[in-house]
C-alpha cells in the first residue's frame, strides 16, 4: 500500500489557500501547503472583505481581529462627474448578519493573520508544484525545493494557487472565458484630500472611471479606467504619472497622487474552469475562477470556496462518508462564481457606457431604482454575499416529500443568533459551529423537552453507522423555562430573545441540522423521521 505523506496538499498560499489550511487544521486533516514564492507578499491586492466571509472567519474566531484591523465603512457612494447618483447603504443589513459593513484590509495583512493562526512554519515556501501524477487512491506531486525535485504523496490536491495556475496547467483544466478588453490601473498612493481617508467613492465620468478606497497609514486605493487608455498599446508597466494625468481627467477638481507604494495594471477577463473537480484534484479561488475587480467580489469568493470544500474533505477522510459527498463542491460553488462573474461583467459595462445619452439614460435608471430601500436591500445583500445559498442543487431536494417551511431549507444560509445557557449566559451558534461538527437542532417547549430527547436519542441511534461522530445535539427551548432535568445540559438553551423563532422560523418540534459552514442541511420535524434520514443519505451516501 502507497505510503501517504499528508492526506491533503494545498498549492498556493494566498487569501484561498491559507484558509483551506485553517480549516483543515481545525479539523484535525493532515495536510501540507506550499508555496513558490520566498516570502508573503507585502503588498495590498484584495482589499474587501464582505460579511459573509466575515461570519466564515468567525467560525474561526477570527472576524473580530480582521475588523479591528480594518477600515470600516457603511457607505459606498457613486457620483457622476460631481454629481450624487446614489449611496449604498450597507448598514440596511444589520439585522440580518453581525458584519453590516465593508471591512478594507490589505490583503497582505489578511494573508498575515491566517498564517499566524495556524501552527509555525506550517507555509513551505519556495516550493513549487511541477508534476501531478493521479491514481486510483492518492495523487503523487512533485515538487521543487532549492532546485531539488521531491515527491508529496496525498489523498488530494488543491489548487489554490490563482490566475495563472500552475495546478490546473498540470491537470490540463480548460479556463474558459474571454477577456473584457477594458485595461484598469491602480495603485496604492497618498493624496492631497483627506476628506478621501473617510469614504469609499465610485465616479464615472464621459472620460472613465474611478474608485477610491482608503485602507491603512493615509494610503488610498485608486481605480482607473481610462477611457482614452484601452487597447494593446497600453504599456503593461503603469507609473505614477500615468495614473495621475488619467485621474486629473477624471476627477472633477484637483486631485494629486504621490508616495506610490504599489502600481499595476491588468485587462479586465472572465474565466473559469469546467470542472472544480478532476479525480483528486480540486481547484478554488482564482485558480477556478477570475472577473474584474467591480463589488470586490474575487477574494471573498475564494475564500468561501475553501470553506465549503474543507468540511466536506475532512468528513469524507475522517468518516465512513460517500465521496459523492466531494461532488457537491462544484454543484454549490461554480453557479456563486458564474453568478459573480455575470453581474461583474453587466457592472463594469454599464459603468463604460460613452454614449450621452445611454449615460444620461443610465444615471436615471440608477437613481430611480436604487434610492428604494428596499432594492438597496437586496443589491447589499447579494454585495456583502449574505444572499448566496445552495438550494438550487439537486442533492439539497430530499428525496421523500417533507413539508418544508418558508425559512431554513435545505441550502439556504444559517444567520448567527443569540441563545441563552440555563444560567442566561450568552452563547452566539456559531461559536457552536466552531469545533466543526454539524448540529441536529431542535426546537421544543420545557414541557415536550423529555419525548423530543427520547426521540433524539433513537434519531441519533439510527443515524449512527453515518453521523455519529459529527452530528452533535442542540436542544432550544422556547424563550425561558427548561431548567429541570435533561439528558443533554450541556446541550440545552433558551431562546430569550426569539431570535430562533423569528430569525430561523423555527417553532414546536421543528429539526434543522446545520453544516459547519452554517447552511441549512435538512429542516423538518422530529415526526418526519424517515424523511430525515433520507435527506441525509442523499447528501452523505
């Protein structure tokens, strides 16, 4: 029998890679990461990080250092010329996630605080991937370490390591797409506004665009696209002066740049891969997929691909689980990316439009529907990435009719709630998702607590050649009461505040287990038994 080295290599360690690292590590999955480069990059790239990554990095325990770390912003304000169009109002989501804001955070800085949270020296740099052999049982990588090639042996390989993959050039994975032909510049610069140190702006203009983001030390994020600066004649190598005549253009009174600390310029393209998946190998982030940079979507998509796959890798490894459950990866996460890449694309060419009147023709549409409150809900809601749920697969629809409530199902997000201990502490559920394990929650009253729990224990028992290792109990009693005797204290809590009821439409004798990634699994009854069992052969095999 093949000697394994680790049970998993992670390739790339970015933003995607570091946290598929967390994750694994949390688990208790053996894994290695590499990387090509000799030290962490020091420079800002991605800059945002949306609520719902927020809400995965507090699976973690680690949302509240990112968020003291950041710039905070509530606002994101568009202009035409200098003229309003409209704001974004972020906050209009604070009662539906913990992080109703945008968090700037250098990149650099993001990368620093995953790699701290794992063990020391966990990053192999200097490392790069240069084969990939594939067997039935295990993947045999090999590597180059100081000019000296040397053999991983895993159970699976995960390319994270961005646009220009070397893993998905190794599995010969197609990137499919097309480039936008739009060439955007940025840098990282001072100016002479400090008003700008305060606010996230996005203006257009007859010339083109700019976005302007203040992230750290008085340094600014700035946006272009030149509308007089397109094609192949564009030099790839930008300079200061270059971004600054096309700002000076753009922006409608005096605006200087200097201190440049990092300056690039790019084509703006869509891509993606096929397939997530090819046997052993698992591609995520922007080594699966890549669109321009509008709504600061890339970062966080990735990171959130590197949560949902870790979970099912390590049950899959650690369980007597199907590895069909692997396939639900891609069923999930490549209609998010596709998504992303579609409304990234409509944006960025709305945004260039240089006709008058199909400009005046779009400042009116933008101003008319997005000062609703209700719209600016539902566009900061899809921003922030709160609004993705995975109830469009076919595994997410159990095979035995249940009837299925109008919160909860199967697919959709978990949002964090507010439960109460037998003593009236607090005690939020997703620090009871941290440990990794699913929770079979049910909501009763004190009176029906001893049948539900009877109940329970025979579900679990039943349950128990598949989930009994990793589905773990969580009794909520409706708003007080419970306090006699039980046979899971530990596992009983009070819904003081309602929030189980009116955030999760939970009522008497309702069952919701919920992933560790904090999506509904399955949402029933304790009466509908077979039917949860069902659902979780479907889904686990």
């Amino acid at each position: 029998m093949q000697q394994l080295d680790t049970d998993v290599l992670i390739v790339g360690a970015g933003p995607t890679g570091l946290m598929m690292a967390n994750q694994l590590n949390k688990y208790g999955v053996r894994y290695q990461i590499i990387d090509e480069n000799d030290h962490p990059s020091i420079y800002s790239k991605a800059l945002v990080i949306h609520a719902r990554t927020m809400e995965m990095l507090e699976l973690l325990g680690l949302a509240n250092k990112m968020v003291n770390k950041s710039f905070i912003t509530h606002h994101l304000n568009f202009y035409y010329n200098d003229e309003p169009l409209f704001t974004m109002d972020v906050s209009r989501l604070r009662m539906n996630t913990d992080y109703p804001f945008i968090s700037i955070l250098p990149q650099s800085k993001t990368e620093k605080m995953l790699e701290n949270n794992l063990p020391a020296n966990t990053v192999q740099r200097s490392t790069k991937l240069s084969r990939i052999q594939q067997d039935e049982d295990f993947v045999r990588a090999t590597v180059i370490k100081d000019g000296e090639p040397y053999t991983i042996t895993a159970r699976y390989v995960i390319g994270c390591d961005g646009a220009h993959s070397t893993t998905r050039e190794l599995a010969q994975m197609p990137f499919e797409g097309e480039s936008e032909n739009i060439t955007v510049m940025l840098g990282d610069v001072k100016t002479n506004d400090p008003e700008l140190n305060h606010k996230l702006s996005l203006l257009s203009t007859e010339h083109g665009l700019l976005f302007l983001a203040p992230f750290q030390n008085g340094y600014i994020r700035v946006i272009v696209i030149d509308f007089d600066k397109q094609g192949d004649q564009f030099p790839k190598e930008v300079t200061l002066e270059e971004i600054q005549s096309s700002v000076t253009k753009i922006y409608p009174s005096s605006l200087q740049l200097k201190e440049a600390f990092w300056l690039s310029s790019f084509t703006a393209s869509h891509r993606q891969v096929p397939s997530y998946r090819d046997k052993r190998v698992f591609f995520a982030g922007d080594a699966a997929h890549i669109h321009n940079p509008l709504g600061g979507q890339g970062m966080n998509v990735g990171m959130q691909d590197a949560v949902n796959l870790s979970w099912k890798l390590a049950y899959v490894l650690n369980y007597p689980i199907s590895s069909r459950l692997l396939d639900t990866y891609q069923e999930e996460r490549k209609p998010i990316a596709q998504g992303v890449i579609h409304m990234t694309d409509r944006l960025i060419r709305a945004m260039s439009v240089q006709n008058k009147y199909a400009i005046k023709a779009r400042n009116k549409a933008l101003q008319f529907f997005f000062n609703r409150p209700a719209i600016q809900k539902k566009i900061a809601a899809r921003l922030s990435q709160i609004a993705v749920d995975y109830t469009f697969p076919s595994f997410s629809k159990p095979r035995v009719k249940m009837a299925l409530p109008q919160k909860g199902k199967a697919g959709e997000r978990v949002p964090n709630i507010d439960l109460y201990t037998l003593q009236e502490e607090k005690r939020d559920l997703y620090r009871l998702l941290r440990p990794g394990e699913c929770l079979f929650l049910v909501y009763t009253d004190e009176a029906s607590l001893p049948e539900l729990e009877r109940q329970v224990l025979k579900a679990l028992r039943v349950f128990e050649q598949k989930a009994g290792a990793w589905l773990t109990p969580v009794f909520i009693i409706q708003k007080n009461g419970g306090r006699g005797k039980n046979e899971y204290k530990e596992s009983l809590f009070l819904d003081m505040k309602g929030d189980a009821k009116d955030r999760l439409g939970l009522s008497k004798g309702d069952v919701m287990i919920i992933r560790p990634d904090a999506y509904s699994l399955v949402r029933t009854s304790m009466n509908q038994a077979r039917g949860l069992k069902e659902a979780l052969v479907t889904y686990f095999g």
